[in-house]
C-alpha cells in the first residue's frame, strides 16, 4: 500500500489522537505507572489535539485510510515554558510502532524543517527525552544542536534541541 504525506487538518483529529496514543504507547514500560497515566491523559485528550491543530501545521503520513506518522511545526508567537517567543517548535512527532524504520519520522521533521524556512522562520525548536532514542537520533543526524538540559518531565531527562535555519 502507498505511503502519503500530507497536511493534517482537523478532519484527522480523532485518527491523531488514536496515533498519538499508539506511538507513545511503547513508552509505558520505561515510566512509572503515574508518569505513565500523566503522559496517557494528555495523549487521550481530544483537547490536546485540538489546541495544536488550531496553533500549528499539522503532517500527516498515511497508509490507505489509516494515519501512520504525525508531526506538528507550531509558529513563532508561541512561547511555553520551555519555548522562546521567536522560536517556532516542533510538537508530538509520532510513528505508528508498525511502520518504524522506514524513515517516515525523519520525513514527518524535515517536513516541519521546509515550511519553517518557507515561512521564514530562524529557529526551529524541540525537545526529547533519554527515552526518546530514535528520535533523537533523527534530530541529531538533522543537524539539531542538544543546547540545554530541562527540568525533568515524567520523570525523566529531557532536553531541549535547536536548529538555526
């Protein structure tokens, strides 16, 4: 079957929320069961899905009807905690544990990459965690620069990647 990127939209939601569960569920064994149940109620709120589709460019990759790979790139204007206010960032890249290894998360970030420079953006931001290997991986071989170390989230390292663009 075809393997398809595209722009999500929120006609995808309910296929987001459900790839979002099914691609960071691999990461239960490596949190602790509260952990866990923070990371999985944000995963299982339809509200989570929302408020980035309505900040952010959505891709998607598709196998037939199903929803396969997501990444959102979220503006400059945006700041968090963590994110600068002139940084766009990149939020909630997933896989479909199925199709892992057939480069479709480094497709999903330098999808992100190209419209962050087509809307001329500087930096692109992210951030990951020690669990996160293959991630961080992609990010790394992308050119993204490990800058700082972040409070821990989960109870786990994390941090934080930029990329000059």
């Amino acid at each position: 079957m075809a393997i398809v990127f595209r722009s999500g939209t929120f006609h995808d939601k309910y296929k987001l929320q459900q790839l979002g569960l099914r691609s960071y569920e691999q990461f239960k064994v490596v949190l602790s069961e509260e952990n866990w149940n923070k990371m999985n109620d944000f995963l299982s709120a339809e509200t989570s899905y929302t408020e980035l589709l309505g900040r952010s460019k959505c891709f998607v990759c598709e196998s037939g009807s199903d929803l396969i790979g997501m990444a959102y790139l979220v503006p400059n204007g945006n700041p968090t905690e963590i994110f600068n206010e002139d940084w766009c960032y990149i939020r909630m890249v997933g896989v479909d544990p199925d199709f892992t290894g057939n480069g479709i998360g480094k497709k999903l970030v330098e999808s992100c990459i190209n419209y962050a420079k087509e809307t001329n953006e500087k930096i692109v931001a992210l951030h990951t965690s020690e669990f996160m290997n293959s991630a961080r991986h992609i990010y790394e071989n992308l050119g993204f620069n490990q800058v700082m170390e972040l409070e821990e989230m989960f109870g786990k390292k994390y941090w934080l990647y930029l990329l000059n663009i």
